[in-house]
C-alpha cells in the first residue's frame, strides 16, 4: 500500500505541474504566432510537450483509489487535451487550421483543470496573473476556504464561479460569464464584455480574460455570436442579444454602470466598434484588438459617437490577416471623430490576442482594478 501511495504521489506531483508549464508555454507560443514561423514555433515547444507526454504515460499506469478517482478522471481528462494542443503544434502541418484546433484544445484543457482549483495550489495559482500567486488571502478566498459570514447568506441567490447560460460549443447565441468566488457582491462590479474572433465561441475566448477577472475582481461575460461570426453586415441580430446579457447581469448582481468594457479580438473587435458606436450605447469604454473600423460605419455618420468615446485601440505590426495600415487609418478617423483613443501598436505582434496587453487595458478601463497586495 505505501508503495502504491508513493506511486500515486509521483504521478500527481509530476502530471500538475508539467502540464502547467506546457499550457504556460502554449500562452506564449500563441502569442507569437505567424503562419511563416512554425517550424521555429515547432522547434521550442517540443521539449515541453515530450516532458509532458513523459509524465502522462506514468500518470497513465497509476490506479486512482475510489475516494479520489474524480481527480484521477479529470488531470487525464486535462492533460489528454493539453497533448492534443501539442500536437496541433508539433505534426506534420502545412496550414494553419491545426494550429486553430489547436488553440481549442488549449481552451478545453483549463476548463477541465479549472474544476481543480480549489482543491490544487499550482491550479489555482495558474488562474492568477503571475504578480498575485504568491498572495496566500486571495487563494484561499478563491478557493473557498475563507468566507464571510453575512455575505454567504447574501449570495445564496447571486451565484459565483463559472457560469454557462445556453452556451454549450454545439448552439450559437448563448454566454458565459464568471464572477469571482471572492466578489463582494454588496458593491457595484465592473463588467467586462469579451467578444471571440470569427469562428470563436465564447466558452473558449472566456478564458482569455478569466486570470484577469479572478485576480481584481470584476465580472466577465463572453457571448457567442448568433451566426458563425458577429453581424458586421446585413440585419443585426447580435447587439440585441448583447443588450439582453446586461440585463440579465443587472437582475442577478449588482453592476456598475460606469464602467462596463466592451472588447473583442478579430472580427470581434470590428464588432466592438459597430456596437459600441451607436446612441445610448450602454457600453462606457471599447477596446477592439486587431480588427477593423467597417466602412459602413463611416457611410452610416455613425462615427459622431466616437466623440469623447474613451477607445482603447491594439493592433500588432506583424498582422498578417488585418495588416497594420488598417489599424493606423482608423486611428487617424477616430482621433479626427473626437474620440478620447489610446492607441497601441505592438511590435512584433501577428494576428493574435495581446493578452500581455491586458494589465494596462484595465488600469486604463478602471484604475481601482488593482492586483491585491500580498500584505
């Protein structure tokens, strides 16, 4: 028996933080992306995949008593996934759709983990932006081992966590949305509205915001489109259903209605200008990453909404599906519109999620989304 226990310990010790680094290594990978740089892309990741396919293959060999089985279930379950984002990464490709797969297999890796948080430091830690993960308050909080009293009863009807509303991969037009496990729901929370890339679903793209929202506490919602992207021609059927999430947000927590973020990646963030620019846009701040200004708002006189509009707008210098200049000539149309625009060209960046752009788009967004101290 001991020597089984040991066994047990070695593949958990083993399994957890390999395939952490891995996933940590698939973040940056990501980021660096160019279809004209995968073989180098290649070549730096497969020493994190052979260590974690090393790791699993023992993992694979160890029995899981009753008691603990579900853990045993769901580490094969997530690093099952993480090998297949590896692969994605490391096969024999000649186009760019493994490397999309890819990204999706990523994202279901940490849905999987994620139910391990509480119980798993490395896991929870994982979840944080990297300056908080040594605050031992904010991971029992988020771990559910410190709660107050008066709030618990407070929330019996205000759930936290990760929520999914009619958003499973296979229907369009549903929502995830997540509100901290630590929230103080007596407090108007900030909102932040994240709108995947063309193709995307909002189950996945969640989780390019989620570290943020957990480690300074604000809610987040990432809807899926109604159609295979967001309506950025012919009738508009997604603002509506956009409208409709706030409404359901304000019925279920207390919001703050100052500060509601509407930000997207791709055909995401040439959404966020189309919704955002409209009269009595509900939305107070738009930060769209590596879109387009759509010239039918420009035909449409819809740029005057732009006035005073606080934009935070991103966009990198290697963009190879939207190339820069796009970027720079809807720089030029929104400062000439009025718009209170922060504009950041990223050196280097391909078409891809600056998620290294996000600590400087809350500070921006909202200055008292501090990452908590450690004291």
């Amino acid at each position: 028996m001991p020597e089984n226990n040991d066994r047990l310990l070695s593949a958990i010790t083993r399994i957890v933080p390999s395939m952490l680094t891995a996933m940590e290594a698939f973040e940056q990978l990501q980021r660096n992306f160019h279809p004209t740089h995968s073989n180098q892309l290649k070549l730096a990741f497969e020493p994190f995949e052979a260590q974690l396919r090393e790791d699993f293959n023992f993992f694979s060999t160890v029995e899981f008593p009753a008691d603990i089985a579900a853990i045993g279930k769901t580490l094969h379950q997530a690093a099952t996934y993480a090998l297949r984002a590896c692969e994605g990464i490391t096969g024999d490709h000649t186009d760019i759709a493994p490397m999309m797969r890819a990204m999706r297999a990523h994202c279901r890796t940490q849905e999987v983990i994620y139910a391990l948080a509480p119980a798993m430091t490395p896991v929870n830690q994982y979840f944080l932006e990297p300056e908080a993960r040594a605050n031992g308050l904010l991971l029992r909080q988020l771990a559910h081992q410190e709660a107050d009293s008066t709030d618990a009863i407070a929330s019996e009807h205000l759930p936290r966590g990760i929520l999914s509303v009619a958003n499973e991969r296979t229907v369009r037009g549903g929502f995830s949305v997540y509100v901290p496990e630590n929230l103080d729901l007596q407090a108007p929370a900030p909102v932040v509205m994240a709108l995947h890339g063309g193709t995307g679903h909002g189950s996945d793209f969640i989780w390019s915001w989620l570290r943020e929202a957990r480690t300074r506490g604000f809610i987040l919602v990432a809807p899926t489109s109604t159609g295979d992207t967001w309506a950025l021609d012919g009738p508009d059927r997604d603002l509506p259903a956009l409208l409709k999430i706030l409404t359901y947000l304000r019925q279920n927590w207390m919001i703050d209605d100052d500060h509601i973020l509407l930000t997207g990646m791709s055909d995401g963030a040439s959404y966020c200008l189309q919704a955002g620019l409209n009269p009595d846009s509900p939305f107070t701040h738009l930060a769209p990453f590596s879109g387009v200004l759509q010239p039918d708002i420009v035909l449409q006189g819809r740029l005057q909404y732009a006035q005073n509009r606080p934009i935070y707008l991103v966009h990198g210098t290697l963009d190879w599906m939207f190339p820069v200049e796009i970027a720079q000539m809807a720089r030029a149309e929104l400062e000439q519109a009025g718009a209170d625009l922060t504009y950041r060209e990223i050196e280097g960046l391909s078409h891809s999620y600056a998620r290294t752009e996000n600590p400087a788009l809350i500070h921006w967004f909202n200055a008292a989304l501090q990452v908590p101290s450690n004291a």
